[in-house]
C-alpha cells in the first residue's frame, strides 16, 4: 500500500500516456484530416495558411509518443542491470529505488510543466510588435481576444463555410495549444532529466554497481545504461531537428523572395528582358515569418543540440567515476595475476604429458584472456555502437544548417 500510495503523484499521467500509446495513429490521423481541411479552406479564401503553427503541433505529437516510453525504458534498464549481475539489492531495495526514481520524476515534471507553460506565455506576449518591453505584453493578449471576437463574427456571418472553417482553426487554438505545448516540453525534458541523477541515487541507496570484465556487451555489463542515456538524448533531437529543418526553409524562402524582387527591380528598370517566375505563397510565408523566428531557430537549435550533448554525457559521468575505480582495483588483482600466467607458460613447457600441456594451456588461456578483458575494460557504461549511433546522429542535425550557406549561393 505505501508503494501504491508514493505512486499517486503519477497515476492521472501513465492513464493518458497509455491512451495516448494505443490511439497515437489515430490521433496523428485526426490532426493530419484536420490540418488537411484547415488548409484547403484556408487557400480557398484567403491564401494564408500557418505552416509553422500546425508543424509545430505535428511535432509536439511524435515528441510525446517518444517521450511517453520513458518509464519503461528506466524499468527496463533496472530489470537489465539486475540480470547482467552489474546492480545487487533485495526487491525491497530495488523497489525502493523505483518509487524514488518516481517521486523525483514526478516532482521535476510538475515544476517543469509549470515552468514550460510560463515561458511559452512570455513568448507569445513578447512576440508582437516591438517586443521585449513587458509594458507592450498586454498588446500581445489583445490582439488574440481581437482574433478570438473575429472568429465569432465569422461563424455568425453568411460567409463560405470554407471561410468560417478557416477562421475558426486559424485563431482560437493559437495561445491554448501552443500553451500545451509549452507544458507538455516542459513536462517530460525534466521528467527525463531527473532520471540522470540514477548513478547518484545508486550510491546513496547503498547499491553498488559491480562492473563484469569481458561481459559481450562491450561496456562491463552497463550497456543498458548507456542505451538509456542515448534514448532521452534522442528526446531532444527531435526538437533540434525541427528548428534546424525550419530555419533551411526560411532561408529559402527568403532568398527565393528576394531573387524575384531583384529580378523585378531589374525588369522595370531595362536591366532585364522579363520578370522572373513568380515565387509560390509558401516561399512568401516562409520570407515573411523569418523575420521573427529565422535567428531565435538557428539560437534555439545550438542550445537543444549542447543540451542533447549534456544529456548524454553529464548522466554518465557518476557511472564513469564508479567504473574507473573499479578497474583500478581490478587491475592491482590482475597484477598478481601476472605471475600466475608467467609461471603456467613455463610449466606448459615442462609438460610431462600431452594431457597436463593441454590442461595447463586451457588455464593459460583463460587467465590471458581475463587479464586482457581487465587492462582493456571500458570505463563508461556505453559500447562503440551506442556511441557511433549518437555520433552520426548528431552529426545529422547540422545537415540542415550546414546547407544555408549553400542555399543563398544556388538562390542568388
């Protein structure tokens, strides 16, 4: 019972998260057919669609799907650490630590949500004209009760359908779903990141880890924890790959805008001998809402992808400390060893029979490749794989960014 009650903080979350898991498709359907609608009413009447604000949402929703495993992905680290004989406890013990990861969880998500909501609000009050003076912060929040009053005029009026449709999608989900999204972030990157403090929370729970030389795994025993790590990594990957996409595509449209008034100038007055195709709506949109978000993109992508970095390494670092320890100690055992193998080669050689030569050769095997497996232990719980598949993934995000320069030298 006292487990069932430390886990209420919770319960109201995992019920959604478990309807969220089940009915993800369909939800992503819903918002795909409704965004399709939003859009083809909105280019049927007024030729503006918010690209920005429905991927932001499209975004959001795959983020929380990812976000959403990690429990399982903490108790499944646990039950693997268990089985590999790294972590030792009672189940008294290892159920402790459980509910402790919980309640931490649970805490830093619940600040954090509050936190997430707040900023997104100052963000969109400070968004408006002019904007960083909180004295214009009002102008933010009338504009959108402005919105929300056309909206009904609308939908009151003898418009299009197509037109009321259009209103409505456009203007009274803007603050409220953007405010979610403010406290769905804000939710699970601390939820996740309290769970960097489980190498911490190991030591002082009095649950010593115990790293195994020459386990296959490639990093003593711990690669789970390494896989952990790697997973809420990836967390923020997908935000950082979203502003890395967006800001290719405000430098593309902006340069695409600004090829076709070039040439336009250059037309009407003789320097040309026609105008230039006519950029699409999309690349209008795009020039004209990097105007705002092109450099706060390319600043929120460097500090998502230092916080990826950080995600990975810092919640290592106590496991790096542990495991450098012990193979230290387990290098002054195999020191002794050494003698051991040094004084069995030279008994193989005195071998009387081919029976005792095989049988002391077998030992000798066995002691080289333990003394290898312990000179050559890895000292952070992640193997070559994990880490090359983090490296080429990171190395992706900047794909996007990396190609601007390119993009203004193709769209001069």
């Amino acid at each position: 019972m006292a487990t069932e009650k430390s886990l209420s903080a919770r319960t109201y979350v995992p019920r959604l998260e478990s309807w969220y898991r089940r009915h993800f498709f369909a939800v992503l359907l819903v918002f795909a057919a409704v965004t399709l609608y939003y859009i083809v009413a909105s280019l049927a009447d007024s030729q503006s669609v918010d690209w920005l604000f429905f991927a932001s949402i499209g975004t959001c929703l795959i983020g929380m799907r990812v976000a959403i495993e990690i429990p399982e992905r903490i108790t499944l680290t646990l039950s693997r650490l268990l089985d590999q004989g790294a972590l030792q406890g009672s189940p008294e013990q290892i159920e402790d630590l459980r509910r402790r990861l919980d309640e931490r969880g649970a805490r830093w998500a619940l600040f954090g949500a509050i936190g997430g909501t707040a900023i997104m609000l100052v963000t969109l009050l400070a968004s408006p004209p002019d904007s960083l003076n909180p004295a214009t912060w009002p102008a933010g929040l009338h504009a959108y009760v402005n919105l929300i009053g056309e909206s009904f005029s609308a939908l009151s009026g003898s418009g299009p359908l197509a037109y009321k449709i259009a209103q409505l999608l456009d203007n009274l989900p803007y603050f409220p779903v953007l405010l979610l999204i403010g406290c769905v972030i804000g939710y699970y990157i601390p939820y996740a990141a309290s769970n960097g403090r489980l190498g911490n929370l190991l030591r002082t729970q009095h649950l010593p880890l115990q790293i195994q030389p020459g386990y296959p795994d490639g990093a003593a025993g711990l690669s789970s924890v390494g896989a952990l790590y790697f997973f809420q990594a990836q967390l923020l990957a997908i935000p950082a790959f979203f502003f890395a996409i967006w800001s290719l595509l405000f430098v593309v449209g902006k340069n695409l805008v600004q090829s076709y008034t070039n040439g336009a100038n250059a037309f009407y007055v003789g320097r040309a001998p026609s105008l230039p195709p006519y950029p699409p709506e999309f690349a209008w949109y795009l020039d004209n809402v990097s105007l705002q978000w092109l450099t706060p993109f390319l600043l929120f992508f460097f500090i998502v992808v230092a916080g990826e970095l950080l995600a990975f390494l810092v919640p290592m670092w106590s496991f790096h400390i542990a495991m450098a320890e012990q193979k230290r100690i387990a290098i002054r055992t195999v020191d002794s060893l050494g003698l051991r193998i040094v004084a069995t080669q030279k008994a193989v050689i005195d071998a009387k029979t081919y029976e005792e030569m095989t049988a002391l050769s077998d030992q000798l095997a066995a002691m080289k490749s333990y003394y290898e497996s312990v000179l050559h232990m890895p000292t952070w719980p992640v193997n070559a794989g994990t880490t090359w598949r983090f490296i080429i993934a990171t190395a992706g995000l900047f794909l996007p960014v990396l190609a601007q320069p390119l993009v203004q030298k193709l769209i001069p």
